[in-house]
C-alpha cells in the first residue's frame, strides 16, 4: 500500500495516477471538506486527515510501505504566515516520523526549488548551491526550507527519506491554481499587457509524478533531487503561450520596481478595505531572480524524463478552458 499525502492536490492527483498506472493500491490522505475532483474515477482509498492532526496522520500511515508526503500550504502573501509552517513545518515532521515508527520502507518528501539556493550569475543552480537567505522570499518559501531540513535530519537519524524538489511543474488538473498556472489563466483571459525580465524552469506534470516514484524506487537516502526540466524566460513562456491560444504576446517590458510598487500599493488598499491582496507582493519580489535550475542529477540516478514542456502547456490551456477558468 501507499500513502499520498495531499493526492487532490495538483503534483499530489498526477502522482496518485502515477502509481495506479503501475496497479499499485493507493491511500490518500485529504483535509476534510477539500475538493477531491481530481480523484474522481481513480481506484484508490480516500481517508480524511489533516497534517496537523497527528492522530489522523499515524492512522493514515498504518500499513503503507510507501509514503509519499506531498501536502503542503501553498500560498504568497498569505495572511497568516504561521498557518504555513504549521503545516509545511510541523505537518511535515508529523508525517515523517508516523511514517518512519510505521516501518515504512521509504519516505519521499516533496519539497520545492524554493528550499534552494541560485547562483548569483543567473546561471543553473543545482542540489548543492549554497543558499543565500535574500532569496528566501517570504513565508512559503521560508517554511519550505525548514520543513526540508526536518526531513534531512529524520533522514540523518536513518528514516529512509528521499527528498524532491520539484521546479514549475505546468500541466492538466491545477485546480487552484498554483502561481504559474495562474499566469496561464491570466494571458488566457489577456489580463497580461505586460511582463518582467524574469526566468523559471518548467517542466511537465506528469514528468514530476515519474520522478516521485522514481526517487522511491531508486533514491538515495538523504539525497535530493531536482524534478525539472527546461529554463525559460517569462517572455519565452507567454510567446509559447501565445503560439498555443493564437492571442497576442505582451510587447512592453516593466522594470521591476513597477509590479513592486503596484503590490505594495495593492496590499496597503487591500488592507483598509478588508479583501485578499489581487497582487503578489511575494510574487513580486521573486521576480527580480532568475530561477534556473540543473536537474542532472535526478536524470542522471532516476531516470527523469525530460518530456517537451510545449504539450504540457498546450494540455494546461486545454484544461483551463474546459473547465470554465478561461472566460467565454
């Protein structure tokens, strides 16, 4: 058996088929009230639970070989920061260990290039770049990093944990959406006049899933792996976007104080008037780096697949739109 943590999410649901592709039985461990349309049709156990339950978690694990720990809060700017670290933080020790004094025979943890380091010359950084905590851009990515050493350290005392840090994963069933999925909902709807001088590594969904199952079955302990594929620009992602949809690419390049100043001034609004921040302010500030990474190693001792990340996108734009995400 095993055990999805955060399977109706969107790494979490391509995981889940993943493993049921290889006929493998399927716990999934889901919040109470969350939205569990991309389990729909899946042959596979549901149970509810919360990371921070540790009662829930230990009941979850009962039994399962395998425990892939994929749940996580992922928001920018959110409200209460401290809701992140107990479930990216805490949440994740809590799964670690109930997993570990289970008996299961691996552990992988799902963590984020944002627990990285980048290289001050926008060049790849790899699992071994040194991490500068300028780049630690708000409480996500801040939680992020200590939930991974968490799970560096269970490993260390000898839990079989293997960890992954996926890139910017596009692709079908990005229910919320995520950030970069949101950019595509966004130029899908022309809300994209413009762009910043900004880089991120994409990667298919679907290659992401693979390299969960690949880190269990052929991970080594305590190692960490770049689930990633291709570095591009922003402009590069919209003008691929833009070969898809046929709409038009945005021409004018902002400097980077503008989106900045626009979030500032958003929250300030947002703030007195009671409603969420529309612009990220984290967002914003992440902008400024090149987010490229090296995903070698993971090619290298997995096998990752580097699937072409244009059909992922096409498939994100087809999903986003038969889903009622795209206006008209």
């Amino acid at each position: 058996m095993d055990l999805v943590t955060g399977g109706s999410g969107f790494i979490g649901a391509h995981v889940v088929r993943a493993l049921v592709g290889r006929r493998r039985e399927v716990r999934c461990l889901v919040r109470p009230g969350s939205r569990r349309t991309s389990l729909e049709g899946l042959a596979v156990e549901v149970v509810e639970g919360d990371v921070t339950d540790v009662s829930s978690v230990r009941a979850a694990v009962c039994g399962c070989e395998t425990v892939f720990h994929v749940a996580a809060d992922y928001r920018l700017d959110a409200a209460d920061p401290s809701a992140l670290f107990a479930v990216n933080v805490a949440g994740t020790e809590n799964v670690l260990r109930a997993a570990a004094d289970a008996g299961a025979r691996r552990i992988v943890h799902t963590s984020s290039v944002g627990a990285l380091g980048l290289r001050a010359d926008g060049a790849p950084a790899d699992e071994e770049t040194a991490v500068d905590p300028e780049t630690l851009v708000g409480a996500y990515k801040k939680s992020k990093f200590e939930a991974e050493a968490v799970a560096r350290k269970l490993a260390e005392s000898g839990a079989p944990v293997v960890i992954v840090n996926p890139s910017t994963p596009v692709g079908e069933l990005d229910v919320k959406p995520t950030p970069t999925g949101q950019v595509i909902v966004d130029f899908c709807n022309r809300r994209m006049p413009a762009y910043v001088e900004t880089g991120l590594n994409v990667v298919d969904v679907k290659d992401v899933a693979e390299g969960h199952v690949l880190a269990a079955e052929r991970g080594v302990t305590g190692r960490r792996y770049i689930l990633g594929n291709r570095n591009m620009t922003l402009k590069e992602i919209l003008d691929e976007l833009a070969r898809i949809t046929g709409l038009p690419s945005p021409q004018v390049r902002l400097p980077h104080w503008v989106p900045l100043a626009a979030a500032r001034a958003d929250r300030l609004v947002a703030r007195l008037s009671g409603r969420a921040p529309r612009i990220s302010l984290e967002g914003a500030k992440m902008s400024r780096y090149r987010m490229y990474f090296d995903p070698s190693r993971a090619v290298r001792e997995l096998g990752l697949p580097q699937s072409p990340v244009e059909p992922a996108l096409e498939r994100a734009v087809g999903w986003f739109r038969a889903n009622g995400y795209v206006r008209g």
